[in-house]
C-alpha cells in the first residue's frame, strides 16, 4: 500500500513540475520574439536620438568657430583692405577641422571660401548669412549653399572697429562627407543615412556590389509619414537585400522637414540571438525535466526502501 502511495506521489509531483516547466517555457518562448523587437526598436531609436545631437553639435561648435574667425584681426583688416591673398591665408590659418567657409562683403557678394576659389557671386540669400548682415548676429542651421550642399552652418557678421557691418561669413561641416555617418555607425552599431529631402545624400547602406547608395529615394511611406507629415517612422523594412528595424526621424530648420534621419540595425543578427536565446530555454527546460525525473525515481526508491 505505501509503495502504491509512493509511485502515486512521484507521479503527481512530475505531472506538477511538468505542467509548471510547459507553463514556463510557453511563455518564454512567446515572449523572446517581442523581447528582441523591442530591443532592436529601443536600439534604432537611441541610435537616431544619438545623431541628432551630433548634429546639433556640429552646428553648435560651427557657430562658435565662425564668432572666432570674424574676430580676427587679420579678417578683418583683409575685409576692409579688399585683400583676397590675405583673406585666403587668414581663413586657411583658422578653419582647421571645418569643411567650408565662405566670406562675403557688407553687399553679400562673395570674396573668399576655403573650399573653392569661386568668388564674385552673390550669398546674401543664403539664412546663415542674411541673419548676420542684417542684424549683426549670426545664428546656426543646416542649408544648402552655392558650392556645398546641404551642410550644418554658423556664420557671424564681420565689423570693424567702429561696429560697423563691413562683412559676414558662414561656415560648416559638409553633411555628404561619409566620415560623419560612419563615426555614427562605429558609435551605435547600426547603419545610418542622412537625407536631404527624400534622397539619400550621405549613408552606410550598400549595394550588392559594396558602393553607397547615394542617390537614391526613400519609401513613399516613409516620406509621407516623415517629410509631409514630420512624425517618426519605426517599422521593418528590407532594404537592398537585407531586412532592418529601422528609424527615420525629420530634420527640421524652423517649422520645414528638409530631410530625415535614418538609422536601422539588421535583424539578422537579433534572429541569430533570438534562437541562441530559445535554444537556452529548451537546454533548461530540458535539464529541469531531467531533476524532476530523477527526483521522482529518488522518492520512488526511498519509499520502496522504507516499505
């Protein structure tokens, strides 16, 4: 009888722990695929946030840079002189670390930039410079110039001695130079682009072939949802053959979305450790089962012995 009662005890307590094992594991494996895509969502997203305040960054520091150089004394005696050589040497003395800087006259006509030798044509339209001349005080942004595209811009009003507006100049970090999106990628471990407008203007997504995409269009979706409408798109997306959580966010310069920020972590490497991660739920599943199994036999002895 009390070996019957054994074997009956050492059933039930392997039907509980069974039932509790399958409970648990149900649920873990139900939950590790939502676990990962709101880890890859988190991951996009703190990526995005992360190049926005590069962004914001680089125009800070391009601000401060043009406020230093149109204090130059050597700037401005080279505005007030008209002297090109001058001025070129003075702007290539003090323009380490920025991609451009553009220099123009009271009349917003241009006399020197370090990143050509164009001058004589007319920036006086340009934001960056027209806040300068106008008012005396340069502010930061992100435009489009003559011979850059779009790129982050400060610019500061160059005067004279008396305070008078003999000047202005403006410069910047060019947003197509691959440095700047790939020191983001090294940073955050995901692919990164940056738009202007709709179109690919700077990215590390490649091709097939192993060449930058640049140049080409973002989803209608997207644009819709980021460019028209200037909210944030997250989703899963295949692009050029591989599938992405990806993120875009809009640039805006006052209230105009004038491109979008992307970044995307490829959902291939979460895949790998969403299995990595049901492979360790079933070894331990299957390891708990085992205990369960061996405790039972134990107990099933012990009660045979006793008997």
């Amino acid at each position: 009888m009390m070996k019957k009662n054994g074997l009956s005890i050492s059933l039930a307590v392997m039907a509980v722990f069974v039932a509790i094992v399958g409970v648990i594991l149900v649920t873990l494996l139900s939950g590790t695929t939502g676990l990962v895509s709101d880890m890859l969502l988190q991951q996009s997203q703190t990526a995005n946030n992360a190049f926005a305040q590069t962004l914001q960054d680089y125009q800070d520091e391009a601000l401060e840079r043009a406020e230093m150089i149109a204090a130059s004394e050597d700037i401005i005696n080279a505005v007030e002189n008209r002297d090109k050589a001058a001025l070129v040497k003075a702007l290539n003395n003090l323009s380490a670390g920025l991609d451009l800087v553009t220099l123009c006259d009271s009349g917003g006509t241009v006399l020197a930039r370090t990143h050509s030798d164009k001058t004589g044509d007319s920036v006086g339209s340009q934001k960056a410079i027209s806040a300068a001349l106008t008012t005396g005080t340069g502010i930061s942004t992100i435009e489009p110039g003559t011979v850059i595209g779009l790129s982050t811009r400060g610019s500061a009003a160059i005067k004279d001695h008396n305070g008078r507006i003999i000047g202005a100049l403006t410069c910047g970090h060019d947003l197509s130079n691959t440095k700047y999106v790939d020191a983001v990628k090294a940073q955050n471990n995901c692919e990164v682009t940056f738009f202007a407008g709709s179109e690919r203007m700077n990215t590390t997504l490649t091709d097939a072939q192993g060449n930058r995409v640049v140049g080409t269009k973002a989803d209608d979706r997207v644009v819709d949802t980021v460019i028209n409408n200037k909210q944030a798109y997250n989703s899963r997306l295949e692009l050029f053959g591989k599938a992405y959580q990806v993120y875009y966010a809009p640039v805006l310069v006052g209230s105009e979305a004038i491109g979008m920020l992307f970044t995307g972590v490829q959902v291939e490497n979460a895949v790998n450790q969403e299995r990595n991660m049901v492979v360790l739920i079933v070894v331990a599943a299957v390891l708990l089962l085992l205990v369960v199994v061996i405790t039972a036999m134990v107990i099933r002895w012990i009660t045979g012995k006793i008997h």
